[in-house]
C-alpha cells in the first residue's frame, strides 16, 4: 500500500448539479463553466436593466460572472431566464434584512443566496419530503404582520 499521490479532486465540496426554477427549468448553463462544471445561470436585474449572471456552481465559492456591472453592495434581482419567475422567497438575509433568493435542487432542497453583491449569506436547505411539507403547513398557517 503506497501512496500514489492520489489526485486532489472537490472532495467533500457540493456542487450544484440540476438548480431548477420554481417552475421546474433547468437553471444550469452549458456554456460557461467554472471548474470544468455547467455554472448556474440566472437573469439578473439591476436598475432597470437586466442580463446574466453565472455562478460558480461549488457551495460556499462565490465567484460569478455577468455582463452586467455588479459592484459590490449593488442588490440585484434574479430570475429563471427561462419563465422570468423570481427566485425571491421570504427567508430575509439575517446580515442584509432583504429577501433572499433560491435556486431549487431536485431533492426537495434549495440553495438560498443572498442577492447583495459581496454578501456571503447563504445556505444550503435539503429537506426531505415530509419535512418539506411540514415547512410549507407551518408557513401557510403563520400570519405574521
Ligand atoms: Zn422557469
Ligand atoms: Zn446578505
């Protein structure tokens, strides 16, 4: 048994393999890549314009790229660029106090990003079926001001 120098690959990291929209839209590009991965791809808006942006698909790397000019602190809107439904929901970012958008994973899961250029608030949610439903009961009987 020696040691090969076996080679360093993204173990232990996440990626985002199928993001979907809300409606069930691919929102993985296969164009651009990061790392050799399809980047996930959003519309983005900001002050009345909109383009794209690509994310760099690990969890926790937070590298993008967009035709827009985002500087930092900017807060965009996204988007499928598909249906152009907002992937806002009502998770607030705990360090921005705006609402945090999310790209849907197959799983029932979701990967909540903050749309404040430059913050790193995120998360990563997987949730199976029933605790899925049991999140989407407590919200539709919590009516809150
Ligand atoms: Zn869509
Ligand atoms: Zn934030």
């Amino acid at each position: 048994m020696s040691d090969s120098g076996e080679e360093k690959k993204y173990t232990g990291r996440i990626r985002v393999m199928a993001g979907r929209c809300p409606k069930g839209h691919s929102l993985m590009s296969d164009e651009v890549l990061f790392n050799g991965e399809n980047a996930v791809a959003l519309e983005v808006r900001l002050a009345g314009k909109s383009g794209m942006i690509y994310l760099n698909p690990f969890y926790g790397i937070f590298e993008f790229r967009s035709d827009l000019n985002l500087e930092k602190g900017a807060v965009v809107e996204l988007f499928c660029p598909e249906c152009e439904t907002s992937l806002a929901i009502d998770e607030i970012c705990k360090l921005c106090n705006i609402p945090m958008a999310a790209i849907h994973l197959p799983d029932g899961g979701q990967v909540e990003v903050c749309p404040k250029v430059g913050c790193h608030n995120h998360a990563l949610k997987i949730v199976d079926l029933d605790e899925q439903l049991e999140r989407m009961y407590v919200s539709e009987t919590k009516f809150q001001m």
